[in-house]
C-alpha cells in the first residue's frame, strides 16, 4: 500500500554564467539542502484489499508434502450409527465437530513411495495385489490406493505430511455428511458407484485407480469413502456412545482399531457409512488403505 510521497525541495542552487575570463579557477558553487517543509500527502490505495475466504463445502487445499488434496467439512452436528444394524453400530447418536480437512483420496502408492524414499515409512512387504503381482513400485499403478499398510504404517506417513489420521467420526461424517443416508452419495447402491464385492461376484476384483468413481464421491468432495480399501481411522475400537475424550484417541495402545469405508473385497453391508470394522495396528491385507486429515 501506497502510504504518500515526499517531495523534497532544494533551494539555493544557481547557475554561474558569462564569468570573467582572467577569473581562474573557475569556482564551482555550492548546493545546499534546505529541509523540506512540504507536508507529506497520503494518496489512496488502488490496490483491492486481500481477503480470506471462509472455508465451505467445496473448498480444497494442496499438501506441499505429498500432493494430496484435501477437501473441507464444515463444523456441526451429524448423524452418527445406526439402529438398524450390528449392535456396535448402536446406539444411533447426534455427535458435534469442529471443522477439519479430510485427503480427497486414498493414499496412494506414489505418494507412500515419497515417504518411504525419506527414510520416515517403512518399505511394504508384500509389493503385489490380489490379481496384479507388479503392484507397488509399478508406475502403471502409481494412481492406485497403497495398500498392505498397518495402522502403524499410516499412522507413521500421516505424521510425516504434517496431518493426522482421522477420528472414527470425523470419518463418517466426512462420507455420509449431516442427512443420515446410507452411503456417500445415497441409499441405493451398484457397480456404477463403488469398488466393491456386488452381486454378481465383485464389480472389479481388485483395486482401481482413486477418483474411478465420479458419481460415488461424498457431498464434501472425497472419492472412495466406499469400496476400494478398508481405511485405517485414529481411534480405538470401543463401544459407543461415541466419546472422543473417553481414552479412544489414545494412539500409544496396542488394541484394536477401527477401519471404515468396505474395500474391493466387501459386500454391500461393509459400504455403508456406520459399517465399523476393526484390526489390530500391526495387521495389513491386500484390501486395507487410509487416507489423513488436519485441523484448520
């Protein structure tokens, strides 16, 4: 911003001319500067003040770690549960969140190549999937969701991007938004959706590049929160109701801990967004994944 300008005024400056010729040397005047008295003028600004937006649905940021971009979920209430299905899906409840960004996809295998080329996440053993034996480290499948990661694993990458794992509800609520329905998109489901086990034998059989699923993304803008992977959340598999202070965010245990979203490999019941599944932090399959979140 342009705060004024000084103008300065010299005064005292002269020019010598016609001076005698038997007037030797010549003499070379002085210039003296006599300090300003001119009062300095703001001009206004032409410039258009910067503002910050406040973030909304469809708001997105890039992670200068690894690339991933990462959509918004406002804060309030949702639906989270069910009363309708596996008892530790019940009770249905209303839970608050504070406002947090949540990856756009899965992780995928390139982006944990990055992490474990800077020495801070561990090699995966096995490298392939279930019908593609050159999986990770191939760059046909660099777009594909990483998978055979331990929630320690995805514990250790979230930690090096600078985000975290999710919360169990701020997962859910990420994939199913504030209208209790069934599945991200709706409460209807088929192969045009999701990645998942259907009817007919599976809907692909194995993983599939993130994004493939336009028309399943959530109301916030996150690909595959149903079918492709299982995905690793924060929280210790416990007994609801949901309680984020009740010691299930406690990331030093070794118990179990919940994974979300169905995979490649589940059936329709597994899609649903209440669907809670659980492993243990060392366990990993060719069907388990995760994606991060940060606090704004």
């Amino acid at each position: 911003m342009i705060t004024g300008l000084l103008f300065a005024a010299f005064g005292g400056n002269y020019l010598l001319n016609n001076l005698p010729a038997t007037r030797t040397p010549a003499v070379t005047p002085t210039v003296t500067l006599k300090p300003s008295t001119t009062t300095a003028t703001k001009i206004p600004s032409t410039r258009a003040p910067t503002f910050t937006p406040t973030p909304g649905i469809g708001s997105t940021m890039v992670s200068e770690k690894d690339g991933m971009v990462l959509v918004y979920v406002p804060e309030g209430e949702f639906t989270m549960g069910s009363n309708s299905s596996s008892d530790d899906e019940k009770p249905e409840q209303q839970v608050t969140l504070d406002a947090f960004w949540i990856d756009q996809t899965e992780i995928t295998n390139a982006m944990y190549a990055k992490c474990v080329a800077a020495n801070q996440c561990d090699p995966l053993r096995p490298t392939e999937s279930y019908t593609h034996p050159d999986y990770y480290g191939n760059s046909e499948f660099d777009d594909y969701p990483v998978i055979y990661v331990s929630w320690n694993d995805a514990l250790a990458y979230c930690t090096w991007t600078g985000r975290r794992l999710t919360t169990e509800a701020e997962w859910e609520k990420a994939a199913r938004s504030t209208d209790g329905r069934v599945y991200p998109w709706g409460d209807s489901i088929d192969c045009s959706f999701a990645n998942y086990w259907g009817k007919d034998g599976g809907c692909v059989g194995d993983t599939t590049a993130v994004k493939s699923y336009e028309s399943g993304k959530s109301i916030y803008g996150a690909f595959d929160m149903a079918g492709n992977v299982w995905e690793w959340v924060s929280s210790l598999y416990m007994s609801y109701p949901y309680d984020v202070s009740d010691g299930r965010e406690d990331t030093s245990s070794s118990d179990a801990r919940v994974l979300r979203g169905g995979s490649w490999y589940a059936g329709v019941s597994g899609l649903r967004s209440a669907d809670r599944l659980y492993y243990y932090p060392t366990n990993s399959g060719s069907y388990i994944g995760f994606r991060c979140a940060r606090s704004p």
